[in-house]
C-alpha cells in the first residue's frame, strides 16, 4: 500500500453504498410516521404528551443563543434641567 497516496476505492467525500441506502430507508420510515404523529401525540397521557413534544422541539424550532453587546462608550458633559410645571417664574 502507497504511503499519503490514496490509490483505489471511493473517491473523497462519496458516502458508502450501505450509509447511503440506511439513511434512505430512515426517511421513508420517518416520513410515514409523522402522517401519524397527531393520532400517536393523542394517545398519549398529557404529561407523556408535553415530553414528547419537547423532545422534537429542537428538530423544528432552532436553538436561539445569547447574545452579549458590550459598550465601551464613555459619556461626558449632560447637563439636566430640572423644570416644575406647577412653579410660577413671577
């Protein structure tokens, strides 16, 4: 065997004939079965119901990460005036 040169089999980057046909078969079984997700969902206790449905939750709605601004602004010279409607200037 040439060593660093690969000199035969798949070329780079090509899935395996088996992962390819598995991940196939995946999604028709997948795919069937959420047709029936709403009766299964229904069968279920309430409790056994909301774990279900956090569980597929990150499948549909992305995960959202914190964001952190910071500011390194720095503020000089605010003068405020203080005005009371209620005083008379007389």
């Amino acid at each position: 065997m040439a060593t660093g040169i690969k000199t035969g089999g798949r070329a780079k980057g090509t899935l395996n004939r088996t992962t390819t046909e598995t991940k196939e078969l995946l999604q028709n079984i997948v795919s069937k079965e959420l047709d029936n997700i709403v009766v299964l969902l229904e069968k279920l206790e309430p409790k056994e119901r909301i774990d279900a449905i956090i569980k597929l939750l990150p499948y549909i709605v992305p995960k959202q990460q914190e964001i952190a601004l910071e500011s390194k602004a720095t503020v000089s010279g605010i003068t405020v005036t203080i005005i009371n409607p209620n005083e008379d200037d007389n």
